[in-house]
C-alpha cells in the first residue's frame, strides 16, 4: 500500500499508514450495528460485575493480610475477644470492623461476584437454547465457558481467604478429595496445602486469586470482545433481519446504553451490599477442620460438586495393594465428563449433524427440540446435584431422614434427565406444530358463519409479518403443518 505522502520515507510514513488503518477500523465499528435484545445483556453484565470485582478487590487488598501466623483476636467484635485464629482472619475481622467501608467493599465484591457467576451462567445458557455457539462463533462458546470455570476458580480461592470456618471446611472437603485420587492423592494434596493439611494454603491462593486468575479472565474477557466485533453480531430472528442484515442501534447510542448497563450493575452491587448480609465470617469463627459444622454449604455456583459426593454411593475396592474409594472417584469422573461434554458440545454438534455453514440468526429453543431436551437434560442433572448439597438443610427443615432424601435424588439423578428429555422434545414440536397451525389457518376470530350447504365453519384473520416471524422464527416455513378442512381464512369461506 502507498503512503499517502510520498516524499516521506521510513518511520513516519508507517505511521501514516498506521494512522490510515486506525481510522478505518474505528470508522468500521461507527457504522456498525448492534442488535438490541435483553438476552444479549449477559456477558456484558458479567464483564461490568468483573469490574466491580477488581476495584473493590484492589481496596481490599490493602488491608488483607495473606498469613496464617497464629494472634490472638482482640478487636472490638467482643463475642471472639482471646480467640486463637489466623491474621488472614484478624485481618478480615479488621477490614469488617475498624475499616471505614470495609464491610462495605467485602460485601460488594462478593455480590458482585455472585452476579458475575450468574450472568456467566446464563449466558452460556443463552448460547446453548439459541445456538450461538454455531459457526462462526465457536470459539466464543469455549471463551464463555473458560469464564465459567476460571470465575469458578476464582471463587472457591477467594472464599477460601479469609479463614473462617466455611472456608476452612470447603478447604477439607477439597483436600478429602485430593486424597483419594488413585497413587498421587497425598502428593497432590501436599502441593496444593504446602504439607499436611490445613498447611499454609492462603500462601499459595492469594497470589493465585489476585493476579493470576483475575489476569486469566481479562485476557478471556479480551479475546471474547476481539472475537465478537470481527464476526457479524449474532441477532434473534425477526421481521427483516436476515442472515445478512442486521438490525439495531448505531454503536454510539450502544456504548451509550452500555455504559448506562455498568451504573445500573454497580448499583445494584453497591445497594446489596448495603442493605443484604453475605458471608458474615465473625459469626462462622476460625477454621478448624475438626470442628465442621452440618450447617456450613459451599457457594450456590460450586453445589453441584458438593451434591456429587453427597449422591455418591460409599462402595470402593482393593487393587494392587490399593484401596479405591468409588465415593469420590466416581462423583469426580461424573463432574470432569459433564463439564467436558459442555465444552466440546459445537464441535459434537457440528459432526454430528454435518452443518458446517456460517450462522448469524439465532433459533429459538423450540426451533430445535433435541438439543433443546439435551440442555434441559443437561440443567435436570446440575440440578439435582444441586439440591443434593442441601439434603442434610432440607431433612432438619422439613423433619425427613436424609438417607431417604439423598436416595430420591439418586433416583432422580439417574431418571431425571431422559424424562426432561423426552418430555421437552415433546413440548417443542407440539409448540412448532400449534404455531404452524396458527400461521397456516389464521387467528381464530370467533365468528362463526354458516354455508351454503349448512355447515359451520369460524373466520380466520391472516397473521402479519411480525406475528408471523414470532410464531415461526427463521426456520418455520419447512415446519408448516397440512391445512385441515375445517378451518379457512378470512373471506375464503
Ligand atoms: C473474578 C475475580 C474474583 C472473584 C470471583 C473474587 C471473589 C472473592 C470472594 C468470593 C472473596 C471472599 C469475600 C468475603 O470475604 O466474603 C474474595 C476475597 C478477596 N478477594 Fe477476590 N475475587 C476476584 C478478584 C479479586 C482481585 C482482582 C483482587 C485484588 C486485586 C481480589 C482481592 C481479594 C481479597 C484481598 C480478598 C480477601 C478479603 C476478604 O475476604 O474480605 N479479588 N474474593
């Protein structure tokens, strides 16, 4: 390419051109158009809730102290005056109590990250019932999915900090765990606490959870925005949007209602934080791995690993001078295959059914009943190991045995996702059918008009363009059911 001025020569005539190509890459994202549906809000609330997470994070790292040294707690919290625990908690019990704001900023960074899983959540469930994982966006779906589980991660080494007693019995089952991994379970358990357990895990973690994973996820977070602004933006079908044409808002007035979603996720962050208690630690107490109590559950989003092992039958066998505890193995295998079948889901697709062409339009979940009943098959089994985290909680609440409660949801485990299955590939045809009914006869008007031969028939009004992409979507037309002689339009009877 020529420098559009010629005499120059070397270093300023490159910066000439990249000045020319700065230009047409900003003038290409001006003219671009960004399709305006609430379900496409996710990831950017997931993205805005990260933010909220880094700067509260980034106060309270000032006071935080990352030592398992043992002092003696004398701060003004009197129930815990000359309890032992670590400085980790000292300091935590410190940033709730003598800092100005601290509960304040404790609170919103967990908040916020409470919000940022359950955004990450759901847009990946977006992802799924639409099919926005086509091509050409399939590396998207592994970027979301890389969110999910380094956030996961994230999580379970932030909630770990401040050595309280929730954290420290997550830290044993972890290590329970560890343990029981086939030859290297005590090594591995080794490396992870800095000897044996409880060891000085917070050593390991902290740098772990302020710099490595939060680094992870902004390159993540990176790579998504790279991705999504180089492919056409994905959009709902609808009434002249096509596989080519996109509707929506001109990119200023969408940073404009972008910037507006960040206030909006700041301050609902900021308003529970305020208002609602979350992981009060001065009433948990120090950690103390002998002293769990039944009460104590892991965060919402890493239940299903805790339901695993709590629907996990206790059978193991020896081997090789070995002993394997299918208890934990077995819940651990369930989990990795689980999460794994997530991940490559496109990739399976795609083989699967041979579609390998570009997709911009997105379906609705009933336009494709399999994978439709796959993910709820998929959400049925999360769930029930889910609510399996809560058996013991449940059985006090609602007087039942536990034994009982947790082999109902092993049953519901095994049975649960084929019936999801079959009842919602059943649910989504008989929606295609009833919409295609409705597009092929018309809406009913309730005038019934008689024949000329004495028959009866009631007067169908014909659907409009819009009710009709509502009622059939893209791929409707192929769907169409017969017409049946009982109804007709309007004016054909
Ligand atoms: C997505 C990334 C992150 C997630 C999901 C996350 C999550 C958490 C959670 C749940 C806690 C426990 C809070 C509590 O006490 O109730 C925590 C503690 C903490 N986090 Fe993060 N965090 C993230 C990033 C960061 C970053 C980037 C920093 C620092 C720059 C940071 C610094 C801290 C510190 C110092 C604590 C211990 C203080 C305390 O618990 O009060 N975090 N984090």
């Amino acid at each position: 390419m020529s420098c559009e001025r010629p005499r120059m020569r070397g270093p300023a005539c490159r910066i000439t051109k990249e000045g020319r190509a700065m230009h047409r890459s900003w003038s290409t994202l001006r003219a671009r158009v960004f399709p305006d549906h609430w379900s496409l809000l996710f990831g950017q609330i997931a993205f805005y809730s990260f933010v909220v997470i880094l700067l509260s994070g980034v106060v309270l790292t000032v006071f935080y102290e990352p030592s398992a040294d043992h002092v003696v707690y004398d701060g003004p919290y009197a129930p815990l005056h000359g309890v032992p625990m670590s400085r980790a908690l000292d300091s935590t019990m410190a940033i709730t109590f003598e800092v100005r704001g601290g509960l304040l900023m404790r609170q919103v960074h967990h908040w916020a990250t409470l919000i940022m899983m359950a955004a990450i959540t759901l847009h990946l469930l977006r992802l799924f019932f639409t099919a926005g994982f086509r091509r050409p966006r399939r590396l998207n779906w592994l970027v979301v999915f890389g969110l999910l589980v380094v956030t996961l991660g994230a999580g379970l080494t932030g909630t770990s900090l401040p050595d309280d007693m929730a954290s420290g019995t997550s830290l044993a089952v972890l290590d329970g765990v560890l343990q029981a991994t086939p030859f290297i379970g005590s090594e591995l358990s080794a490396l992870l606490f800095g000897g044996p357990f409880p060891g000085d895990v917070i050593a390991w973690f902290y740098p772990l959870h302020v710099v490595v994973l939060p680094a992870v996820l902004v390159a993540l977070f990176v790579i998504g925005a790279v991705l999504a602004l180089k492919h056409k933006p994905a959009q709902p079908a609808g009434p002249g949007r096509t596989e080519d044409t996109v509707v929506g808002r001109p990119a200023i007035v969408a940073a404009v209602k972008s910037f507006g979603l960040f206030c909006f996720v700041t301050a609902v962050s900021l308003l529970m934080a305020a208002t609602a208690t979350i992981n009060p630690v001065w009433l948990y107490g120090p950690a103390d791995p002998a002293n769990a109590s039944a009460g104590v559950g892991p965060a919402w989003y890493l239940a299903f690993l805790d339901g695993s092992l709590r629907l996990a039958p206790g059978w193991e066998f020896v081997w090789w001078g070995r002993t394997f505890s299918l208890a934990v193995l077995l819940p651990v295998a369930a989990c990795t295959l689980f999460l794994a079948l997530v991940a490559v889901y496109p990739f399976l697709e795609e083989r699967l059914t041979g579609d390998r062409r570009d997709h911009h339009l997105l379906e609705r979940p009933r336009d494709n009943p399999t994978r439709t009943g796959i993910g709820v098959a998929g959400i049925t089994f999360y769930g029930v190991l889910w609510a399996a985290a809560g058996a013991d909680t449940m059985a006090v609440f609602f007087q039942l045995s536990v034994n009982s409660l947790l082999h109902v949801f092993q049953v519901l485990l095994i049975l649960g996702p084929p019936a999801a299955f079959v009842i919602t590939r059943r649910l989504c045809t008989g929606l295609q059918e009833r919409n295609a009914g409705i597009v092929q006869h018309g809406i009913e008007t309730g005038q019934v008009i008689r024949l000329p031969d004495g028959g009866y028939v009631e007067k169908h009004r014909p659907v409009d363009a819009v009710r009709r992409w509502q009622l059939i979507g893209a791929s409707g037309e192929n769907r169409a059911i017969p017409p049946t002689s009982d109804v007709k339009h309007d004016g054909a009877a």
